[in-house]
C-alpha cells in the first residue's frame, strides 16, 4: 500500500503517458512516446509509414492539465 501511495504521489507531479496496448507501462520521456507512436505505427502498416484507420491509443497525464 505504501509503495502505491509513493507512486500516485509521484505521477501526481510528473508528466507521463500511457499506451492502451502497453498495459502497465508508464512513460515519462516524450521522446520514447514519439517512438512508441512511430514502432505501433509500423507494426500496424509495415515499414511504408503508410495510415491506417486503426488508432493509437494514448493518454497523457500532467499536472499543468486544463481545468
């Protein structure tokens, strides 16, 4: 219970992200977001880089958010 509750207090300050297909994974460098979007992204269309109607399901959690 306390590791949990030193870990919401963390998140509560820290901007982070989480995918849908990567459950559990919390992300709090946006530059390895970038790249999770662009490696989902190729696993979905191939290495074209091409579109697909299939989305990428993320959320992003800041404390700065809109009230």
């Amino acid at each position: 219970m306390l590791t949990s509750l030193l870990i919401l207090d963390l998140f509560v300050a820290v901007e982070y992200a989480e995918f849908l297909h990567c459950k559990g994974r919390i992300f709090t460098d946006f530059e390895l977001v970038r790249k999770e979007i662009e490696d989902d992204t190729d696993r979905v269309t191939g290495a074209n880089k091409g579109i697909s109607n299939i989305p990428i399901n993320l959320r992003v959690y800041s404390p700065h958010g809109v009230c």
